[in-house]
C-alpha cells in the first residue's frame, strides 16, 4: 500500500481526490488534510497568506499519523505567486515539517511536463489576470514556452468550484492555440477530474490540471508509476528508463 499525503485549502473541489484514488487502483491510498483557506481570494497577498507556513504545518501532524510517504501542497496560487526560488523554499519547509519528501502543485505541473515531454503550453486559467500572469512566469521559469494566457477572471476559490462542465469546456476551447502542445488548467479548486479524457478528446493533445498533476507528483515522489488512462495522457506513458 502507498499512502499519498496532501494538504487541500479550504473547500472546494476535494472531492476529485476520491474519484482520483478511486481510478488508481486498490494499493494506492489518498489521505487529504484540509488546511485554514483564511481569505478567499485570488489576490497576491490573499494567496500568499493561503501558503503561509503556519497554516502548512497545523496539517502535517494528521499526515504524519495517518502514515503518508510523501505530501504534496495541493494549491498553485499558494505557491507560484512566491515566485520560483519562494516556491522552492516552501516546499522545503514543509518536507523539513513532515520529515517526508515534499513538492506543491505549481512543482507538479513543471515535471508533468516534463513527464510527457511537452515545452509549448497554454494556460487556461480561472483566475484574473495578473495571478494568471504569474503563472506563466513560473512555468517560463522552469523551462516552458508558454503560448498563450487566457483568464476567466475569477476571485474566489468558491466561485471555481461551482463551475460545471459547461464552463471548463469554454474556457479550455477559448485558451488552446494550434501552437500549444498541452493545455493547462491550474486551480485545484475546479473540478476537471471527471471531465479529462473528453477534454484532450475534444481539443486533440495533452490536458494537465490541477488536482490531476498534484496526485501524479506526489506518486512520483513515491517512485510510483500508475497506467490510468482515464486520467489522461500524463497517466499513460511509460516508465522512463535511466541509463
């Protein structure tokens, strides 16, 4: 049994984890740990409160009980907006808290591509404009090309989670490009889980999301390769060999 650990703000879309863990298979246990959300708002200084060390580390206790081998922040607002090197120092806070390796969503998203050997991307994003902007700066950072940004503008993580079908598969067809070789939808509070085989159906390449990236990184950290392919491509490649 792998037991994957991972800290979830607030309320909002936790319910792709059970369906994730449901499609992985029997050995693999998902444990989420909700943590304090304070502000709900995509703003730098709300964001930055949301990722905050202290509100980290009152989840990491429950983790470590519960016998996790790995923990993985599952937000990416609470950690690109720190910038690359900020990003980076958090994510060794909390590895250094829970004494396990650590990794946050924003991390997540740069190995998935590396993972599916994908530079080209665009990003498709719930948040406003300038949060969307930062994202792609911390994708840039970590040797995407991004092609194109396309923000839908919304404020709360609460506004996220009640978007349905209907408006995921607008703003995916509103951000793809021709020249993008995977689409990116990077709020963990938008539930896409259900919907990411129709999604790179519909749009012909790699779909990456959120909570979809968080649970493969923290696999990875595991040394755990899964073939789930009703999770999308990211899910379906095979092991890479090191020689």
């Amino acid at each position: 049994m792998t037991a994957l650990g991972f800290l979830y703000p607030g309320h909002s879309a936790e319910d792709d984890y059970p369906r994730i863990e449901q499609l992985l298979g029997s050995d693999i246990r998902v444990d989420l740990v909700h943590t304090d959300l304070g502000e709900d708002a995509y703003r730098v200084d709300a964001l930055r409160g949301t990722g905050s060390p202290e509100r980290l580390a009152a989840g990491l206790e429950e983790l470590r009980l519960a016998g996790v081998e790995a923990v993985v922040w599952a937000c990416a607002g609470g950690s690109f907006v720190l910038g690359w090197d900020g990003a980076h120092e958090q994510v060794r806070g909390i590895a250094l808290a829970a004494g396990m390796p650590a990794s946050s969503t924003s991390f997540a998203f740069v190995h998935a591509l590396q993972e599916i050997e994908v530079r080209r991307v665009a990003v498709a994003a719930t948040y406003p404009d300038d949060i969307a902007r930062l994202f792609a700066d911390f994708l840039r950072a970590g040797g995407a090309e991004v092609t194109g940004v396309h923000s839908s503008g919304t404020v709360t993580a609460a506004e996220a989670g009640a978007w349905g079908e209907r408006e995921l598969f607008a703003l995916a067809r509103a951000a793809d490009s021709p020249e993008a070789q995977a689409l990116l939808l990077p709020d963990t509070a938008l539930h896409t889980v259900a919907h990411i085989p129709a999604l790179e159906k519909d749009l012909g390449k790699p779909v990456l999301t959120a909570n979809q990236v968080t649970v493969w990184e923290c696999l990875r950290l595991t040394d755990r390769r899964v073939n789930a392919p009703e999770l999308g491509a990211l899910f379906t490649r095979e092991p890479v060999v090191q020689v």
